[in-house]
C-alpha cells in the first residue's frame, strides 16, 4: 500500500519514522500485527529509511504517484555506419544516458542516437554557514584574548582565510561550516556520478559562496579546468540586508591569494548589488538571460542565495516578478544546498524547469555534546 503524508511528523523515539508533507510511505499489511492501534510502520519514498508513523498523518494514495523515470531513449532511422561524430556521443546529459548508433548494415535500421547536448542552468543555494548552527556571535566564541582565531568547535572551519580588512568582517560575511563543505563536495560528487557537464561557475562574493562552489568543482573533478567567476549582481537582494550593513566582501585578488579556484581575468557583468528599491526578481533578470544565452552547450551552475532560486529563473522562464510577502516566504523554505534546474528548449525558443539531476540532502539537527552534564549529572 501507498500513503501520502499530509503534515510533517517529527519522531519522538529512535525508532519513528520522521516524514515531510507530500512525502510517499510504503506499507507492507502483512507487517502491522504487532503496531499499536492508530500507528503503521512503512519505508520512506524519499529516504528509504523504515519506521512507525501516525496513521492519521496519512492518506492512501495511488501507485502511479510513486512510479519514477529513469531514463529515455530517442530512436531515428539511420542508413550509414557509426561515424566519429556518434563514437563521441557516448555521455549523459543532466544525468541521462544516451547512446551511440549501432549499425549492423548499410541497410536503414532503427538505432538509437545521441541528442544534441542542450543548455541549462543550475542555481544553488549555499552550505551550511556557521552562523546558521553557532549563531551571530560565533566569531566571539573563536577569538582568543589577543584576537587571533582558534577552532572552537569540529564543525568550525580549522582556519579562517586572510584578508587585509579586520576579521570582523567575517561577522557580516561567515565562511561554511565543516559540515557545509562536506555537504557541497557530496553534492559535487552526485553530479560527477550523473556525468553532468558543468562548463561555468558564477557565484556571488560572500565567502560561504565561493566556498560552496569550490568544493562542488571538487566534487566534480573541475576544480583545475572550470574557474569560479566572481559576480557581485548575484548577492542577496539587499531588502534582505536592510537592518544590516552590506559586508566588505573579500577581493578577487585576497580570494585567489586563499587558493579559491577564481577566474581573475573576469569582468563582472552586474555594477553593484541588488537595490533594495526593486522588486526581488528585476534585478536579477538581466543577468541571468545574459549568462544563458551566452554560453555554450553545458551546465552553468550559479551559485547565490536562497532568493537567487526564484530571482534566477522566473524571468528566465518569462514568469512575472513575485511580490516581495510571497517572495519573503518562499525563501524561507529553501535549505542549504537546495536548488533549480531549467533546461533551453530551443526548438520552442523557450526555457522549462525540470527536476534537477541530483535529489535532495537531508540532514537533521546535531547539539554540542558535554559529557559532564549529560553522563555525570545527578
């Protein structure tokens, strides 16, 4: 049987299951003799993991919603043998297999035929930063007496990188957390696995971007081929900042100087950041058609902020402008990591969004652990 979750239900001991609204549970009835009443246990959909949950925080729902695509082929007819051109044509596109004709005569015969590689865009939100699990002042819990920085915790980053202006600065422009760095080589690492062809990198300057876009080329294996273009267009809409001071984000130069993969020789093609006296989409929209219908066959991964996922490709797709209260709580809703994939559909002069080539990343909560208040309290 097949259930779909309809609110998220949390789990209150090791062995429930934690579920998200929308989520599909599957239930074997031969397995519930021994539940108590008013509880099922079923595999999770989404993370294959097993557990009980609430019955009534289901519904049933119907086979076909859980059916999935894995792939598709394009069958032509063919009258010539495999040439060159076809031997080449052997590659995934966004995660799919295509592949090269197989011609058994100079006959016509029905093979399968790579198609022409298409453009997208993948726009990501950053890792986790430190001050999402250390708080705002994670900086004071790092500087010893006479201001220099120590590692206060394993999920702190060992060093900080340098720069000419106060360290400070790292308070209103934090770097990724360990657990953000591993998060983005693993995601780097999924993509590799789909064979999707990433062929530029923008991100915005705050570090926790760079950073995440360093590690995702390394995940990638691209770290010493494709290099990071720094754009300063592609920060946080600055309504965002309003109560805050825009940070002194670091400099191309002290960038590469910290051996981040940064493209020098870019110039960026946005003059400033975001205004806060436009609407969240319109700054952004300029950019984006400029970086897609400027490159080349590939991937053009934009690394941003939880704001650049709908900034980025409504106007892309020629969508209108989201009000800023609708826009304020979506963006609320994206995590670390969390990302868009649009692809061109030339033939149709239009852009699509489709899922992305890699699933999602979840991860739950981890406190700090102290031994002396938890193993020897009274």
């Amino acid at each position: 049987q097949r259930l779909r979750a309809l609110f998220q239900y949390k789990p209150q001991n090791i062995d429930e299951l934690m579920i998200n609204a929308g989520d599909f549970i599957y239930v074997d009835p031969t397995h519930q003799s021994d539940v108590s009443e008013g509880w099922v246990v079923g595999t999770s959909h989404r993370t294959g993991c097993r557990g009980f949950l609430p019955e009534n925080y289901t519904e049933k729902a119907h086979e076909s919603d859980t059916w999935v695509k894995h792939r598709e082929y394009v069958f032509v007819t063919a009258s010539r043998s495999s040439t060159q051109t076809e031997r080449q044509s052997n590659v995934k596109l966004n995660g799919e297999p295509h592949n090269p004709s197989m011609s058994r005569s100079g006959t016509n015969v029905l093979s399968m035929q790579n198609v022409p590689l298409r453009r997208a865009v993948l726009v990501m939100r950053h890792g986790e930063r430190v001050d999402q699990v250390f708080g705002k002042s994670w900086l004071q819990q790092c500087l010893t007496a006479d201001g220099k920085y120590y590692r206060a915790d394993l999920n702190l980053p060992s060093a900080l990188p340098k720069r000419k202006d106060s360290m400070k600065q790292f308070e209103h422009d934090p770097p990724l957390s360990c657990c953000g760095i591993f998060q983005s080589r693993l995601i780097g690492e999924a993509l590799l696995d789909q064979e999707v062809m990433v062929s530029y990198v923008y991100s915005s300057p705050a570090l926790r971007c760079v950073q995440t876009a360093q590690h995702v080329l390394q995940g990638l294996k691209l770290n010493q081929k494709v290099k990071i273009r720094v754009e300063p267009g592609l920060f946080e809409w600055t309504k965002w900042e309003a109560s805050r001071v825009i940070p002194n984000f670091m400099t191309v130069a002290e960038l590469a100087e910290a051996s981040y993969n940064i493209d020098t020789s870019y110039s960026p093609k946005g003059t400033s950041y975001p205004p806060a006296a436009e609407e969240p989409d319109s700054a952004a929209a300029p950019l984006l058609l400029l970086f897609a219908f400027s490159g080349g066959p590939g991937v053009i991964l934009i690394v941003g902020h939880g704001s650049s996922l709908a900034s980025f490709t409504q106007p892309l797709m020629g969508l209108p402008s989201r009000d800023s209260s609708d826009f304020a709580q979506m963006v609320r809703k994206i995590p670390s990591l969390g990302m868009c994939f649009c692809e061109e559909l030339k033939e149709q002069n239009k852009w699509q969004m489709v899922n992305p080539p890699v699933k999602t990343l979840t991860h739950g909560a981890n406190a700090a652990f102290n031994w002396r208040n938890t193993i020897m309290e009274d």
